[in-house]
C-alpha cells in the first residue's frame, strides 16, 4: 500500500511528533505551532475574533480546549450584543453549564479512539440545548472561575428558538425554522457570477436551495447552474480541475431533473466528455512529472488507480483517490438519469475501483487498496461511494448491496462525522446523504453529532465551520461552507432530489 503524507497515516505520523508533549487527547488535535487556535478569518463576521476556536451555540461565546484543563472550556471571546456579553468575560473559564459541572475530559486527535465531542464541549451542547425547552425557556446557567474565584452566571437565549425533536431533522419545527434562515442567508451571499466561491460550496449550497422546495429560490439556482455550464467545457486543462467538475455534473444534473429545462444536456455533455477524458484508466495517462518526482507512487500493476479520478486528469501527483472518484461515479448515474448516454464499462470501472477500496466493514479508504477491515476513520468518501452506489441506474443488486454496506458503517461510527480529511463540509454532506438512505444509520448519525448542530448556530441564524484535523476552507470562510452543509442535510427529509431519495424515471 502506498502511504501518503495527506492520508491518515501520514497524518497520524505528523500529529505523534507535533503533539508529542500534549496532556490529554481529545477532538482536536494541538500542534507545535499553535494550530488549530492561531488561524485567523479573513473576512466575515469571524474575522474580528482573535483565533480559530469552538462556537457554542448562540450565546456569543468562543472558547479553546487546553490540555492542562481537559474538564473546562477557556473563553477567548465574547460577541458584543450577544446573550454572554458583559456576564462572560475573556479568560473566563467554564467549569460547567446547566447548573453540572463538566467531569469527562475533552478528547483531542484523529483516530478510531479519539473521535467524538466527549467531554466538555458534548456537555455544554447538552446544557444549552435543555435550556431552549419548554421548563427553562432560555436561561443558561454558566459556573465560571474568574481570576481565584468561582462565579455563576445566567444567560438569557431568549424564547423565540426550541431544541431539536427526537427525529430531527424530520418533523422538527426546530429544523425547518433553521433550514428557512440558512437558505435566506445563503441567498444574500451568492456571489455576483452565481457561485458560492469553492466546489463544496457550489454543491450544497444550490442543491440545499433547489431541494427546499421554493420556488423564489429557483432563479438563484438556475444562476449557479449557468456558472458551472460557463467555467466547463469538453476539454480543460486547469489545475485541481476534477473537484470543480464533480460539482458541475451533480448540481446541473439535480437541476435538470428538477426542472427539465433543454438547454441543460448539452451542458452536461460537455462535462460528461470531459471526466471520461479525465478518468485514468491506462498507465499512458501518468504524468510525466509524476513518473520523474514521484516513483514510488506509480502505478504497480493495471488495475492499480484504473478507473478513478484524483485531483487532476490521469494519473498525477499519487493519482486517484476515492473521494472523488465517489463523485465520478455519482455523476455518472445522474448524467444517465437525464438522459446523457454513460459508457457501462468506464462507470463499472468507477464501481470497481471504490469496491477495490471498500474493507468488509464497508468502509472505503483514501485510494483503491483496503486500509484493514475492521479500520476506519473519516466517512466522507464512504458516503460519496454510498449514494454512488444508492443511485446506481442498473438493475444489479450488487449496487444496493454495496450502498447498504456503506449506509451501515457510517451509522456504526458516526464520531468523525464533522472531522473529515481535506473538505469536513464535503465529508459531511456525503456521509449524511448516503446514510439518509438507511433510516436507522441516518438516525444513529445525528444523534451522535446533535452536538454539533447545537453549537455550530451562531446569533446570527448562520452555521459555523468549527475546527476539525484540517485547516481546509477556514480563513477563507468560516460560515458559508457550513451554513451550506447544514441546510443540505436538513433539507434531506422533503426528498426533493434524487440523492435524497425523489422518485426517477427508470433508464434503459
């Protein structure tokens, strides 16, 4: 198996000597360097506070785990005219919340025994969430050590929001009310061209509006579609290329049949030209710069990478990686189910190059080799490879066998649901749709990660991007990218497109 420095296990090699004098071990993980924490906004709301640090919730609070505190939060920052203003000072530290005091210590790493939100920040989540009930509309109760001395505190939340129902997002006034906000404040920040700014972005953010079902949002989707329909074209030789062509297949083709509007096809055949060119499936594609800088990522044998995508066309840098070729392959079964005529060998290639990839737990690794069978780790590309497989258009059980496999695993271990390698927001929406097709994986998933949902709200309505094992997409947004994946995977129950479940014509 070929190790690489952004998989896992490289990771993993990199952490083991940053955080080597580290204390305790818990979500995230500390650096040498002062990372996560020492990473700044650039724009936005978020650009004011001082480091990248956990929300919690609506009450204005921004706080750091540190390791010599593992049962208490450090606040590092305050909003103004938010509820903890002038109650919660910086360098306050929270003992507890919900008048409990915090006993479990915070995790902080990447791992199958250091995934989860266990500890302080699962415990505030809990308190802040019973105070939006029905006995304690609002109030908070904060323990607070302040200098040598220990303070309680109420925070009033106001009345006007409620706790998530036992099946959120499924018949949860909670839900609906966020998903109504998180459209309205992802329609005010498309940008002047129609994107969002990134492939994750421009996947679920138009995917959210078109599958929440109103019709006000449709134009500002179809202005999306058009961007993707004019930055793709047959041939395209731009760097980190595969990424922005993914999300063009998916949205313009959930848009399309959506709308079956005819201008769409030969768009999306475009697209289609391009990732079968873009699909390495012959050892003639490696790079020649691969061949001289990398060797020891080559090919071994034919069937080694044949048939996935990796961030550029062929086989480049260490060549195709699962996560995108989940996508190919989606994108595939939905350019068929609009009608665009899909070569049945390269998808199966697709198909077979994520089953070579897939342990028997259903787990899929980073490339087409098996991490270990009874190993896992983040689940995004096990989602991708999911609803690929869900949406297969042919007839064969294997497909359904495999999506089933894949649902499972991700309701098994739902703790790195917000933790994904690379893009946490693009791991997010593609364990949540995949999983979305087993009622009781999809169920398992939230459950475990409510946490999450409950403090990644801001004051504001918008959803933050809380840290995780990466620094992808923080700095340059820290609230579009998750206000985007919470409103797809909220939107997941009205099952509007055909990932989420919409009913489709059968091909032939």
């Amino acid at each position: 198996m070929r190790v690489k420095l952004c998989g896992v296990v490289g990771i993993l090699a990199v952490w083991m000597v940053a955080g080597a004098t580290s204390v305790v071990c818990g979500q995230v993980h500390y650096r040498a360097d002062g990372g996560p924490w020492n990473q700044r906004a650039h724009g936005g709301p978020d650009a004011e506070v001082p480091g990248w640090y956990y929300n919690l919730g609506q009450t204005g609070l921004r706080v750091q785990l540190v390791a010599d505190q593992p049962t208490a939060l450090l606040v590092k920052y305050v909003f103004k005219d938010s509820p903890a203003y002038g109650r919660v000072a910086v360098g306050d530290v929270i003992l507890g919340a919900g008048v409990r005091r915090f006993e479990t210590p915070h995790k902080n790493g990447y791992g199958m025994d250091k995934f989860g939100a266990d500890g302080p920040v699962h415990d505030f989540a809990v308190a802040l969430e019973a105070s939006l009930g029905a006995k304690r509309p609002g109030k908070l109760a904060l323990e607070l050590r302040r200098g040598e001395a220990n303070r309680d505190v109420v925070l009033d939340l106001g009345s006007s929001r409620s706790s998530f129902s036992a099946t959120f997002p499924d018949e949860c006034d909670a839900s609906a009310r966020i998903l109504a906000e998180l459209c309205e404040y992802l329609a005010a920040h498309q940008r002047a061209d129609g994107s969002w700014g990134s492939p994750p972005h421009d996947t679920f953010a138009p995917l959210a509006l078109l599958a929440s079902g109103k019709a006000k949002y449709r134009p500002l989707v179809e202005k999306n579609v058009r961007m993707h329909a004019k930055t793709t074209r047959a041939k395209d030789s731009s760097w980190l290329i595969n990424w922005r062509y993914m999300a063009a297949a998916i949205v313009m083709s959930e848009y399309y049949l959506a709308t079956q509007e005819a201008w769409v096809i030969p768009e999306l055949q475009e697209v289609y030209d391009f990732l079968i060119s873009s699909q390495f499936i012959d050892r003639t594609q490696v790079a020649e710069k691969t061949k001289k800088d990398r060797p020891e990522d080559l090919p071994k044998n034919a069937l080694d990478s044949h048939g996935g995508w990796g961030h550029n066309p062929g086989f480049e840098g260490y060549g195709p990686i699962s996560m995108l070729t989940g996508q190919g392959a989606l994108a595939l079964s939905l350019m068929k189910r609009c009608g665009v005529e899909v070569d049945r060998e390269r998808h199966d290639f697709a198909y077979a190059f994520l089953d070579r990839g897939t342990g028997t737990n259903g787990y899929v690794w980073y490339e087409d080799q098996v991490a270990g069978h009874k190993r896992w780790a983040d689940m995004g590309r096990t989602g991708a490879a999911g609803v690929a497989n869900f949406l297969s258009p042919y007839p064969d059980e294997t497909y359904a066998r495999r999506a089933r496999r894949h649902a499972a695993v991700i309701g098994k271990h739902p703790e790195s649901f917000p933790d994904t390698h690379g893009s946490p927001i693009m791991g997010m929406g593609y364990a949540a749709v995949a999983a979305h097709h087993d009622p009781e994986a999809f169920r398992r998933l939230m459950d475990a990660n409510r946490w999450w949902f409950t403090l990644a709200q801001c004051g504001d309505g918008s959803f933050y991007y809380q840290p995780n094992r990466d620094n992808a997409g923080y700095g340059r947004d820290s609230r579009i990218a998750a206000s985007a994946v919470t409103a797809f995977i909220f939107s997941l129950p009205k099952r509007n497109l055909a990932i989420s479940g919409k009913p489709l014509p059968k091909t032939k």
